[in-house]
C-alpha cells in the first residue's frame, strides 16, 4: 500500500516520517512521499478552474493556478503521489484553515481514495505516534472543513466588496489609494482611533495625598492616607486637615503578617511574545514575528518551536522533556547559576501543561525545541544580538515556568489617626520580604534592567505597638490619561477585543475566539494599516493619521457594524453552528452577503468622498509627544513566514454576488451633496473648546461636519 501524508511545514517532515514507521511497521521510502507546500497560497493559487472543486457550492470566489516560481512543480508532484497512492493522511493543523487547506489539494486534484486525519498540537514523537494511532476518517472533518470554507467566502465577500465601497464613495476626488475595509482590519483601526479620542477628550483632575513618617523603636517608614473604597482626596483643604491631624499624632499600630507564594506566570505565545518585546525593547508586532521565525527555521537554528502560537501552555506528552531542557539550558554561561536540581511540573489550567487546554487549537506555547539540545553551542553561535535577546527571553519563560513558586511574607500596617467632627483617618503602610525568590531568579540573575517591586523594607513591627507620626505632607497628584499603543499593546488589545464589546455573549465569544485576527494576522494587519495611511508611528507609539481618524468617524457613523468587534463575535457564532449542523455554512455566506449589501446602502447614503489618504502625520496634537512618552513608559509596569495564513489569491467575482458590487459603483450618485452631520463627541468637544478658549463656534458646525473639523483642528492645540 502507498501512502502520501499531506503536511504544512518542512520541519515536520523527518518526525512525521519517523511516527509513521513506528506506527505501521514501514519506512516511506522515498522523500516525494511526504509533500509539503511552504506557503498555503500555494495551495489556494494551485487550482485550474473552480469547476473541478466538486465539494463546493456554486457562485463562490475562485481562485486559479499560479505559474511563478516552484508551485506547479509542487501541484504536479503532489498529482503524481497521489496517483500511485490508495491511501492518504491529512498531517495539516487541526484547526478550521488547516483543515480546509488539505482539504481542497485533494479536491482539486480529483483524489476518491481513502483519506485519514492526523490530529496533533505537538511535535514530540509520543504525541506524533498517539496521532498517528487515533487515525479519524476525514470524513468526520467535514463540519470543520465547511466552517472554514464559510469563514474564507465570508471574508471575500465582506471585506472586498466593501473595500471597493468605500474606496468609491469615501476617497477624495483625484487621490489615488484604497481605504480597506476588514472584518479584522477596520475594528483594528477603531481601536486605535477609540483610544486617541479618549486621550483628546481626557480632562485631567487635580487630587491630593497626605504622607506621614511613622517612627518605631526599630526604625522608622513611610505611611499613606488610604481612604475607603479608594476614593479621592479633591480638595487640598480636606487633605490638609488630614495632614494637620496626624502631625504629631501617637497611637498603636495594627500589624498583620502573611505568607504568600506567586507561581510563575503563562509561557509565551506569539501575542504575549509581541506584547513583550514591544514594552521592553520597542519591536514592532512584524519584527517579533521576523526574529522568531528566524529562530524556529532558520538555517542551522531552529532553537524554538513553531512561533505563530495561539495558547500558553504545553502538551501534558511534553513533561517528559523538562529534564532535558533544563539540563541543557543550564549548562550554558547565562543560565549555569541557577539552581533546578528537579524540574516543578505544574498540570491543569492553573499550570503550563495542560491537554484540556489545548483542545481546537493547533500550536502549543513557544518554548524551546528540545530536538537541538545537542549541539546549542554551535546553533547559538549563529544567532544575531536580536535572536539572542529573543532567544533569551523565550528560555527563561521555560525556566521559569519549571521552577518553585515565589514565596514572601506581606506585612501589612494600619494607623486609624481621629479627625475632628469625622471619621478617623486610616493610615496603611505595605512590605514584602522575599523568602525563596523560585522562579523571580531566573529574571535577577540574567536582567539586571528586570522591574522590581516598589515596596518599602519595614522595621520589625509587633501588632499594637505604639508609633508617632512626624513630617505629615500634602502631595498634589493629577489623573493621566489612558496610554497611547505600541504595536506590542495593539495586538494584546486585539487577542482581547471582548473588551470593547457590551453585549454578554458576543463578550463572551470573543473570549473564546482569542480575539480578532490570529496570531498569524495581527501583525501584517496592523502593517496594512500603515501602509494605506490610516495608521502611523511615532516612536514606539502606533497612533491614528487624520485620514484614519476621519475614516473612523464617518465608518461609526454610517455602518457602525463595520468598527465594532462584535462584528466577528457574530461570524464566529454563525460558524459555530456550522460544526455543529445547526446551520448550512451556505446560508452563512449568503447571510453575510446580504449584511454586506447592507452596509454597502448606508456607506452610498452617507457618501462624501472627503477622506485623503494622502496624509499621514499622526493626528495627534502638537506638543503632546514627550508627556505622552513619558506617561506610556511610566505604565507599562501557515507554518511559515507567510504572514497572513488564511489569505486567498482571487480574481473573479461570482455572478450572484455582483450586486453588492454593483452598488459601490454609483459612485457618489446618490447623497454626494449631502453634508454630513458631525458625531455628537464632536459637537461636545467643539462646544468645550469654546468655552475654554472664549471663542464663537461657527454658525452651522451641529449641522455641517467639515466645519466642526475645521473648528476643532483650528483651537484643539
């Protein structure tokens, strides 16, 4: 019997071959015999004609085959296994895309043969030849396969058709450009545009604390007024009144002593990896990416696992490995001084390994490969300064994550100070005493730049034991607006877009869904962004260009499905039905059609061709760079380099669907004259602005919005 497994990435090819011979007794013989296509365009561009996909429905987007480079070579060398092959294993991830993608190679293909299913998130050989054991027919798949053909048709429909859109009804008159428009894309840009308009609106209020020394026998610390329920002080002379109170005052100190022990936190994914490496070092979402794909398969590296992860916790088959990695991390000269005499093995969802846990998702935590523990030495010698730190990074996540918890003992001190005519005041001192530091060595010993814990060292304190207070004093405070972005914080909004959504359910589907976009996305549709001038940098600061934040407000005005991230939370809701049969994935094609064709009447009736991508300044006030840097700083406390995984190469648009762009067409046609009216954030801010500056507003800026803009960026400085 010939068999033929269908695989995603190179590097799987040697540990699939090896599985397969444990499991069936027999070695492929011969390398063809285990293909592989290293982008999945590949595959999408690698069909004829739509007509020979016999499992898809009629009036869908086709794609046709690509001539450039290696891909018909591929194409033709997978027919011919496939020829001489009455027996098949899909080896792509478990996941809707993977699935999809093994999926129409043999339908394009015309394979009727026997086809399996491999199901595995980890490369190790035991959980490789557990894959291999539990073969499922693929037939099984189907619900899987017809969830994703609906998500890939949905978002051709979607986002195509309203690009086309808004590019014809939204773009300036002679301004070359399109204005995209994404499921993922544009909620991404809302994002953005939410927060800046949140730091322009911000109006910072002035508050005060009152701060007294408190002097013991043993010595002598800092006390903080707390009030209750953390309200407040807004008034200096409430806080002065406090202060005037405890001057001098004498009175026991209540003490309370715990101990308490903090395990170590989450392995890395891609996003907390982008997260990471955006706050610490400034790296943009795309380079992250860049370095750790060089990391997992560049030539003669390959220190880590696959990097477009989408869960933090390993495989329970994965256990086995920690001794071994352990061992070989410390031998090296940045790890040699920690002490992992045995590895701490954390299950379950509170833990790193977890099998529960990675149910439906197709790729593990990012951790070092434990294939390539035998000569690191030479591999690490390869690495660039960045592959390195990234490297780093990546290895003391894994310590960390195999070593004791951090164990300190908490003290915590209250003085009630009597205040005339009121309630007492409560006076609160913190200390913390490290007691084993567990895994908080991994990031002393190597970072010496780690952050540590601002708390104050506490004298020897006993529970009722009498202290004064002396140098009470006042301090003024001001509120501060909500930090600008980096790209890092951008994708960790994305990943938790629920955030953004009122609605319980859509909330809680979002939550399950990781977000908006994939690991494999953020990064490329953040890029996008930039790249039609929608977003921009400045610095580290990703921040929104004037045509962005113009797009953003006429986008929530007239088709706020469009910004909302509960957009996706309802798709993936529709697709949900699909796995389960509720629903034909056909009928949620046609319904995202018509929500398009929707969308597509509202963006003609609000029509008025005033957005100029040619812009690309932040829109941001001048002056506001470095307090604002100083603030962001002050908070911060697929299966290869194709970027986005789920891409479709088409060129034709169905029949059945050529309303929608048909619409788009009657470019400005209808409604071009109209003005359109400002949103009622602008209209508040402009009344605002007046009041503050004493000047007039123009007579029509209610009525008209390119007059209330006008206003707004004349005194908004």
């Amino acid at each position: 019997m010939a068999t033929l497994i269908i695989t995603e990435k190179s590097s799987q090819a040697k540990d699939l071959r090896a599985a397969f011979g444990a499991r069936f007794g027999q070695i492929l013989p011969a390398e063809g015999h285990l293909l592989r296509l290293a982008e999945p365009e590949e595959v999408n561009a690698a069909w004829k004609s739509w007509s020979c996909v016999v499992l898809k429905p009629d009036g869908l987007y086709p794609t046709r085959a690509a001539t450039q480079g290696n891909k018909p070579a591929k194409l033709g060398a997978i027919a011919t296994a496939l020829a001489a092959c009455d027996d098949v294993i899909l080896a792509t991830d478990c996941d809707r895309e993977g699935q999809l993608i093994g999926q129409e190679i043999l339908d394009h293909l015309g394979y009727r043969g026997r086809v399996r299913r491999a199901l595995f998130t980890a490369q190790d050989p035991k959980t490789l030849q557990q894959a291999f054991a539990r073969l499922k027919p693929n037939a099984e798949m189907r619900p899987l396969y017809e969830a994703a053909v609906a998500r890939q048709q949905a978002d051709q429909i979607f986002n195509l058709s309203l690009t086309r859109a808004a590019t014809k009804t939204l773009l300036t008159p002679g301004v070359r450009g399109v204005i995209g428009i994404g499921r993922v894309k544009t909620p991404t840009l809302a994002i953005v545009c939410l927060r800046e308009l949140e730091i322009r609106n911000f109006r910072p209020e002035d508050y005060f604390e009152v701060v007294a020394t408190a002097t013991v026998d043993g010595g002598s610390f800092l006390m903080r007024y707390a009030p209750a329920a953390k309200m407040r002080i807004k008034e200096r002379a409430q806080a002065e009144t406090i202060a005037e109170a405890a001057a001098g005052y004498q009175g026991p100190l209540g003490v309370s002593i715990d101990e308490k022990r903090q395990a170590p936190p989450r392995l890395f994914d891609l996003p907390s990896l982008q997260k990471t490496c955006g706050q610490r070092w400034g790296w943009t979402a795309e380079k992250t990416l860049s370095v750790a794909q060089e990391l997992y398969d560049g030539d003669g590296k390959k220190l880590i696992t696959y990097p477009r992860a989408e869960a933090r916790y390993l495989t329970e088959n994965q256990i086995g490995d920690a001794p071994a990695i352990v061992g070989a991390l410390t031998r090296l000269r940045g790890f040699a001084t920690l002490d992992i005499a045995a590895p701490v093995i954390r299950r379950g969802k509170s833990g790193h390994f977890c099998d529960k846990a990675l149910e439906g998702v197709s790729h593990h935590a990012v951790v070092p490969n434990v294939n390539v523990l035998d000569d690191l030495e030479t591999r690490l010698a390869r690495l660039s300064e960045d592959e390195k730190r990234l490297f780093a990074l990546i290895c003391r996540s894994y310590l960390a994550a195999v070593m004791p918890d951090y164990e300190y003992r908490q003290t915590v001190v209250t003085m009630a100070v009597p205040i005339p005519g009121r309630a007492a005041a409560e006076f609160r001192a913190i200390g913390r005493i490290p007691l084993r530091l567990g895994w908080k060595a991994v990031y002393q010993a190597l970072d010496p730049d780690a952050e540590t814990e601002a708390e104050q060292t506490l004298p020897s304190l006993r529970d009722g034991e009498s202290a004064r207070l002396s140098d009470t004093r006042v301090e003024a405070k001001r509120t501060q607006p909500p930090p600008r972005y980096n790209e890092g914080t951008l994708v960790d909004a994305m990943q938790n877009a629920w955030r953004f959504v009122e609605d319980a359910a859509l909330r809680n589907r979002l939550k399950e869904a990781k977000g908006i976009g994939t690991p494999a996305t953020r990064a490329e549709i953040i890029k996008g962004l930039k790249r039609q001038n929608l977003l921009t940098n400045d610095g580290k600061l990703v921040l929104p260009t004037p045509a962005g934040l113009q797009l953003f407000e006429l986008l929530r005005g007239a088709a706020p499905a469009l910004v909302d991230p509960g957009t996706t939370a309802l798709w993936e809701m529709r697709l949900d039905e699909v796995l389960i049969g509720k629903a034909d994935y056909r009928a949620v094609i046609d319904g995202v059609a018509t929500a398009a064709q929707q969308l597509i009447d509202a963006l003609l009736a609000r029509s008025n061709g005033t957005v100029d991508l040619t812009t690309s300044a932040p829109a941001r006030r001048p002056g506001g760079r470095r307090r604002q840097s100083r603030q962001a700083s002050g908070r911060t406390g697929v299966k290869s380099a194709s970027p986005n995984r789920a891409r479709r190469t088409s060129k034709a648009i169905p029949a059945s669907k050529a309303k929608l762009v048909a619409s788009a067409e009657r470019v400005r046609s209808e409604g071009a004259a109209r003005a359109k009216a400002p949103t009622e954030k602008m209209v508040v801010y402009a009344q605002n602005l007046a009041r503050s500056k004493n000047v007039a507003l123009p007579e029509n800026y209610r009525q008209d919005f390119d007059t209330c803009r006008k206003f707004l960026d004349e005194h908004a400085k």
